[in-house]
C-alpha cells in the first residue's frame, strides 16, 4: 500500500446508450456522509455539502451528482464510479444540444468534429454517471455505499460515486502523517494532508475526469474495450480521452499506447485541438491515474497528495474547470476569456514515476482499485 497516492480507476458497469431515457434538471452535488466521516472530525459533512459543494454548484450551473462519502483502510483516497456507455455519435449530439455557447464549448466541439469524428466516430465514449446527469440522461449506473452496482433514480441508496479517505489512524500509523480539517481552524501542519483537496480529488474524477486507460498492470491497456462487458470498439476512450493531445493537431489516442509501459511523456488535456494546454498527464504504467497531473503540489488533480499544501479547483489556475467545461458541465457566469489551461513546456515535463504515488483502492466488491 503506497501512500500519498490517489486513484479513480472506474470498475465496469454497463448501460447502453438505449438505455439512457429520460431528462433531468440539475439539482447541485450533494454529498452523503457516511457516520465516521464526523465522527472523526465534528463538521466535516457540513463542510462538504457548504463550502466544497458549493465550489462546484457556484462553478457549474448544470451539477447534478450525489456522491457517498466514506473512511476506509487505503493509501490517501480514492473514489469508485460505474461505467457507463454510449455512442460517440450520441455524446456528440447531446453535448451539442446541452453546450452553453461559450468560447470553450464552441471550441471544444470544433475540435472533436475535427480531430475526433475520423477516430472515434463509430465507437462508444465512457461517460460518468454524474456527467451524463449534468447532460440530461436519467436512469444511469451507479454505485451504492456497498459498491454494488444500481441504477440511479430507481434504486434505493443509488450514488453517482463512492470516495473513500483514509482514516487519520491508519495514515498515521503508516507514515506518521496526518489530515488537515479546514473547518477545526487552527495552521496547517507541514507533514498533513488536507482531507478537503483529497475530497475534490476524488469529486472530479466521479464528475468526468477520469480516462478510460488502466496503468493498474505491467503495460498500458484499456479495460473500456471488449472483453470486460463493454460494447464494441478499440481503445475505447473516455469523455476527456477525447481531448487529450501530444501536440497541436495530434491526438493521444488510446489505441496507440495499450501494451507498452508508457506513453509519450508529456500528454495533456486541450479543448481546442491541442493548442491551449493543460498540466501533463501521468502516462506511465505505474499505478498512479493516466489522467492526473504529472504535476506536484500545484494541482487539486496532481497524482500525488501535497502535505502541507491546501487546493481548491477555484484557485489552482482552473486546469480541471477546463476539464469538466470542455466534457459537458456549463459555466455558471459567462466564460472570461483567460480561461486558460496552464501550458508552459509541456514537452519538457517530467513524469516522475517514483512520485506519482496513486494507490488502488480497496473496493469491497470485485475491481476495487482505487
């Protein structure tokens, strides 16, 4: 068990893009406390359904998740969510009928219609249970306390997402360090980890972030495709893995990299056909997540927890807002128009391996790696 790490990996649950019915209207995130949560540090479900809710219901207009929250025995956190199927042709469509207009949306669709159609056109996009909401869908897979797969809306107790902290026993024990609690005051210990950064972690991969890629083995592979319980296609991305370039005009494509340790080094996220770039992406196959930062301590999406350190998705330059604006959720006030990943010598940038610290999380049904 390797700590400081974070991991998303989604564990396959699917539902066919015929079986997307229905629209619903956006209602925020919410999160579902599990009882140790305040237990262990008295306000912390307030907290998260006030201050860390409302950095996304502020942000988004179009939020529409509620996500269970819990403590367990792993490295740092980790969140589980279901896949969930549908047709490129179909995501293209809704998120063109759902887009706000706005610069970034105008160009994200520009892109996929001009990078993306010719590559991905006939296969299916993994979407997160959350992002197909904010999308209108209803009658989407998801995830109860139990991690048992359920159908959100219909069944009872049904989340878009679990995320699971780890307890500040069990950090400590392991490695003498600590979690941060914004709302008990006081300064940030140099050796703590600030459980609200790990929450909002989490929070964006169950909203969208994650790629369909698996780092989880000795090579790179693709556990969206056939084989797992998905439909057909090869290299199956996810709805970022749409937007992640190695270069201006050039796709980092799934189906290039399955079976070889690494990837390029220097992949990124772009909504606009590679030109405006984000952080790098951890591309190796080393256990951390392909689509976090190769970044550290800059980031609430770095691979690596940052003791010490305290981020919010507001203020560390709005690489995941970008992220979660480009795949499907709607800006709440109008876009300015510096908006702008951070994309300074990408190229350059070190993946790292031995601090990109991601651990699997200990799911309690078959596939828990988070």
């Amino acid at each position: 068990m390797t700590f400081g790490k974070f991991c998303g990996t989604a564990v396959a649950v699917v539902l066919a893009a015929s079986c997307l019915t229905g629209r619903a209207s956006a209602s925020g995130l919410t999160y579902t406390c599990d009882s140790s949560v305040d237990a262990t540090a008295a306000g912390t479900c307030a907290y998260l359904n006030g201050t860390i809710a409302n950095l996304y219901n502020g942000t988004f207009n179009n939020v529409n998740a509620n996500i269970y929250i819990e403590q367990g025995i792993i490295g740092l956190g980790g969140s589980a969510t279901a896949r969930n199927y549908i047709s490129y042709s179909d995501y293209l469509s809704v998120l063109t009928g759902t887009g706000s207009g706005s610069s970034l949306d105008t160009s994200a669709l520009a892109s996929l219609h001009s990078f993306d159609d010719a590559v991905y056109g006939s296969d299916n996009v993994v979407a997160a249970s959350a992002l197909l909401a904010a999308m209108g869908y209803t009658n989407v897979a998801g995830y109860t306390s139990g991690l048992t797969p359920c159908t959100i809306g219909v069944s009872s107790g049904c989340y878009n997402g679990v995320i699971i902290i780890t307890t500040p026993a069990n950090l400590a024990s392991e490695t003498g360090q600590s979690l941060y609690y914004r709302q008990l005051g006081g300064s940030q210990a140099a050796n703590a980890y600030d459980y609200y950064s790990i929450v909002e972690h989490e929070t964006d991969e169950i909203l969208g972030t994650t790629s369909c890629m698996s780092t989880q083995s000795s090579t790179l592979s693709d556990p969206c495709d056939p084989g797992t319980g998905a439909p057909a296609g090869t290299g199956t991305p996810s709805a970022s893995d749409l937007f992640r370039y190695n270069a201006v005009g050039s796709l980092a494509l799934n189906n290039a990299y399955i079976g070889l340790v690494s990837a390029p080094a220097g992949a990124y996220f772009s909504y606009d056909g590679g030109v405006t770039g984000g952080p790098a992406f951890n591309t190796i196959s080393n256990g951390s997540d392909y689509a976090d930062f190769a970044t550290t301590c800059s980031h609430v999406q770095d691979a690596t927890g940052c003791p010490g350190g305290s981020f919010d998705i507001t203020t560390d330059g709005n690489a995941e807002i970008n992220m979660l604006d480009a795949v499907g959720y709607n800006l709440a006030a109008p876009e300015p128009g510096t908006l702008i990943l951070l994309g300074a010598g990408l190229a350059a940038m070190c993946l790292l391996q031995n601090r990109r610290k991601q651990v699997a999380i200990q799911h309690r049904s078959p596939n828990r790696d988070k």
